[in-house]
C-alpha cells in the first residue's frame, strides 16, 4: 500500500512500453501472445475473453489483486509455475508499483488503492 502510494503513473505508463510487445492496455483491445490488460485490476486470474491461458493459469484460483499483480510481476515463473509468460521479473518493488498504478487507471472505473 505505501508503494502505491508512492508509484509513478507516468513511469509505469514508460515500463508498460515493454509489455506492449506482447499485450494491449486498451478496452476491447485484442488479445496478442498475452491477454489484453484493460480493466486487470481485481479481475478473476485467467478470465480475459478469447484469450488461450496456460493450464497453470486457468487452474489458479483467485483475482488479480494488487499483491498477486507484484508477486506475479516480480517472478511470473515462481508466482506460476508453468506459466507461459516469457517475462523474467521486475526486481523493483518501486518499478511494479509504478507499473501496477498504470494499469490500476485502464479502467472505466479503477479500484481503490489498499487502504483508500
């Protein structure tokens, strides 16, 4: 929560740069090797429409909260295992909360930050 606090949303929108090759941030964007990103916050893991998830991910129970986006972001292979996200990791807690926050704001209606 202190770090989202803290984060960036013009740095996370620049380190979302990165994740473009692979994904869309816009509503009713079309899936690409990853699923679209618009509206990740809190949404069930592995539930983008029309998007093909790994075994591992469609078996992970839960939402996209805002630890579980860390945790994933930090090392998707650990978080996940078998996941097919080519992703290494973002080492920086600083760098996901900037991230984190950008894609908290792809929503009609983007969810509270922890303890807001």
């Amino acid at each position: 929560a202190v770090r989202l606090a803290k984060a960036d949303l013009a740095r996370g929108e620049n380190s979302a740069k990165k994740c473009a090759a692979c994904h869309t941030f816009d509503k009713g964007g079309a899936n690409k090797i990853g699923p679209n990103l618009w509206d990740i916050v809190e949404r069930d893991i592995g539930t983008a429409a029309g998007f093909s998830y790994s075994d591992a991910l469609t078996a992970k129970a839960g939402n996209w909260t805002f630890d579980a986006l860390s945790a994933f972001l930090a090392d998707p292979k650990a978080f996940l295992p078998g996941t097919r996200m080519a992703l290494g990791g973002i080492k920086s807690a600083a760098d996901r909360a900037d991230l984190i926050v950008y894609l908290r704001g792809l929503a009609d209606s983007p969810k509270p930050l922890p303890g807001k």
